[in-house]
C-alpha cells in the first residue's frame, strides 16, 4: 500500500535545531523514497511499511536529546 506521510520534528532543549533536523532528513532519505521538505514539514511518500521504517529512523537519528516528532499518515492523499 502506498501512502504519503507529512511530519515535521522538534528537538527539546538545544540551541539550534537545524543540526538535529537534519540528520532526520537523512534518515528519511536513506530509505530511497520521494522526500520534500519544507519550512515547517517535510513529506514523504511510498510503501507503507518503508515510510514508518524512515520514521523510526529520522526519530532514533535525533533523539540524542528529547525530540517530538507529529506526522500525519494517509493511503487516501495523492502522491504527487
């Protein structure tokens, strides 16, 4: 089943969180799927088990310190 996925992270208690945002953005993009980022979001979309894969992954990469990570995940939206 395909499915797209926007999420977005937010590292707790540093002072930049850039350095923490993108080691998740490579984690999701290690995984080979269609990525967009974006100011306050990134999409991602692909199988289904590929993107919470990538999810697990962009959340483990930033979890040196305490991190929130929100995603939104549907099989109805169109993959653009």
């Amino acid at each position: 089943m395909e499915v797209s996925c926007q999420f977005a992270l937010y590292p707790l208690g540093v002072e930049r969180l850039g350095p923490q945002v993108d080691k998740a953005l490579a984690a999701v993009s290690a995984h080979g799927l269609q990525v967009q980022p974006g100011p306050m979001a990134t999409l991602v979309s692909g199988p289904l088990d590929d993107v919470f894969a990538a999810l697990a992954d962009a959340f483990r990469s930033a979890a040196a310190t305490g991190v929130v990570l929100v995603a939104t995940v549907s099989n109805a939206c169109p993959v653009a």
